[in-house]
C-alpha cells in the first residue's frame, strides 16, 4: 500500500472524544472535498472521498454532531479517474449543516477560507484542521529530493487558512499555486515528520523515518563511492599527465641531466599507474614522495627552462587533449 493510503487509513480510524476536534475535522473535510450546491432551490452540502471508511466516518460524525441525515452515492470510475469515488450528500437541513460547520455566513454567503474559530484554536483543533485536509486531498511522497506531504486546497483563501494553522502548530507550510490549482506544501523531512505525529499518523511517522533513515544511508553510500571515484580518476589524470611531462622533459633534456633526476623521471615513466608514494618504495634505499616528487618537479623545471630558451614547445606540449583541466 503506498504511503498517503498507509497514512490516510490511520488517520481515518482516530476516534476523538472532544466535539471541537470533531467539529473541526469535519468542517475542513467538507471544505476541501466538497461544496455547496443548489437541488431545486435547497441548499446541497456535498463531499466527494476516495475512500468508503471516510464516507462513512463522515456520515456518522454528520449525524452525532449536528443531527443531520447524510446519503452516500458511489460515483462509478470514468475518464481520467481510475477509482470509483463516494459521494457525501446531505439535502434535507443542508443550509442549516453549511451553517453550522462554517461554510455559509450569516448572510448565507460561502466562505472562501475557513471559519475563523477553526483557525484560531487549540492546538488539538488545528492539528484536526490539518487532519481533515490530508484526509480530504492530501498526499505524501516517499523521502527523499523531492519529499513532500501536500494538500490540494478549494481556492487560495483556504490554502492561506491551512499555512495559518501551521504556522500556529510552529511548522513551516507554504502555499503555491501551479496552473490554476491552490496547494499547500511541507517540504522538510523534519517538519513533514512532525505534522504527521501532530494529525496522528503515529505509524506513519515511523514509516516514514525509517525510509528516511534508508534514504540517508543510501545516500550517503553513493557519495562515498563516488567520492572514491573522482579521487581515483584525479590520480589517474595526475598519472598519465606526469609520465606525459616527464617523457618531453627527457627528449628536451637529450641526455643532459643530471643522474639523481634522470632516474627519478624513468622511474615515472616504468611504473605508470603507481602513486608517488609506491614510486617512493621502488627505489633502494626507499625515498618518501615528497623526495620523489622533488626531483621530477626539478626535472621538469630544468627541462621547461631549456625549452624556453631554445625556442621550443615545453614540457605541456605532450598532454593528451582530452585530459580534465
């Protein structure tokens, strides 16, 4: 099961024994999943869930807290959508529930965010505020990059609502909107983890650190080996840039150098792939590298002077062209 269906079955179990919880929750998911519409000049508050533990658990908290029936229709898979779909309705009492949960003001007009209270509450309040919303158009992607828990909101009123009720549960949200689409975004690994555990989704939160910690681990596995990789393939360019030098520092020289720095640059040149370190152990008695790389830079130095004043390509005139700067 991917992650958001893991998260959103666990949240849609919470039982809650506080009416403003409650309250809140249900207020929001109407808001995000639904609306209100006109059936033969009544009132229609209508939400539109994927799943059918949440109708359900809608239709029920509809009726506990505000003594209103609720019909459930299944809305059958049709073009782009590929599941069927459970469409809440309440008609009878309609206005008065729209007015009850805030989607209707005094004046009968919608509103376009979210009721002030619902904002403004407890931190139990604003934790089921955010836990309506992912209920209702939430998702959340693995770690990662990319990692990110989202909620696609009504409008921008209401996404500006739901980075309020963040802000207040001290998470960082932020809302974008993208081809005419309202959403509200929880980029950081930490903060993505900490809404999570504040809706509830305790086992979500574990999921979801422990694919975090994979992820990390897996990470940083890969920048070790690539580490690793560019370090040898820096020797390696160093290599072939050396003998490449040394073997133009030797034909420049035409013989002429002295012993200590010729036998230094045939050293390079007999055994290529080693280090200067290695180098340094060839040589009897042992010479540290810093005494290898002395004498060959001393050659190449003595070989690029005589090149120069002869009038002749110095000792970079043998370097592949396709060697890295």
């Amino acid at each position: 099961m991917a992650l958001t269906a893991e998260v959103k079955e666990e949240l849609g179990a919470i039982q809650s024994g506080k009416t403003t919880v409650r309250a809140a929750e249900l207020a929001t998911i109407l808001r995000f999943s639904g609306g209100l519409h006109v059936i033969s000049g009544r009132i229609a508050v209508e939400s539109e869930v994927e799943s059918e533990q949440l109708a359900k658990r809608i239709r029920k908290d509809i009726a506990e807290l505000y003594g209103v029936r609720a019909e459930i229709t299944i809305v059958s898979a049709s073009g782009v959508r590929r599941t069927s779909h459970y469409l809440v309705r309440v008609l009878d009492g309609g206005e008065t529930l729209a007015r009850q949960t805030g989607l209707l003001d005094a004046r009968r007009r919608p509103i376009r965010g979210l009721p002030n209270r619902l904002t403004t509450g407890s931190r139990e309040d604003l934790a089921a505020v955010w836990r309506g919303a992912f209920l209702a158009s939430g998702s959340l992607t693995d770690p990662g990059r990319s990692a990110v828990l989202e909620v696609t909101c009504p409008g921008n009123e209401a996404a500006m609502a739901l980075v309020g009720a963040a802000g207040r549960l001290r998470i960082a949200a932020k809302a974008r909107e993208v081809r005419g689409i309202h959403r509200v975004v929880v980029r950081d690994g930490e903060a993505i983890g900490a809404m999570l555990e504040l809706m509830g989704a305790t086992k979500g939160v574990a999921a979801w650190n422990e694919l975090r910690q994979r992820r990390e681990v897996r990470a940083t596995a890969n920048r070790l080996v690539n580490f690793d990789d560019a370090n040898l393939r820096r020797s390696a360019q160093a290599a072939v840039a050396a003998c490449a030098r040394v073997e133009r520092a030797l034909e420049i020289l035409d013989g002429d150098v002295p012993e200590h720095l010729r036998y230094a640059g045939e050293l390079r040149l007999r055994f290529r792939d080693s280090s200067l370190d290695e180098l340094g152990h060839h040589v009897d008695p042992p010479m540290t590298k810093d005494a290898v790389a002395g004498r060959i830079r001393r050659l190449l130095a003595m070989a690029d002077k005589r090149a120069s004043d002869l009038g002749l390509p110095g000792t970079d005139a043998n370097l592949p062209p396709d060697l890295d700067e």
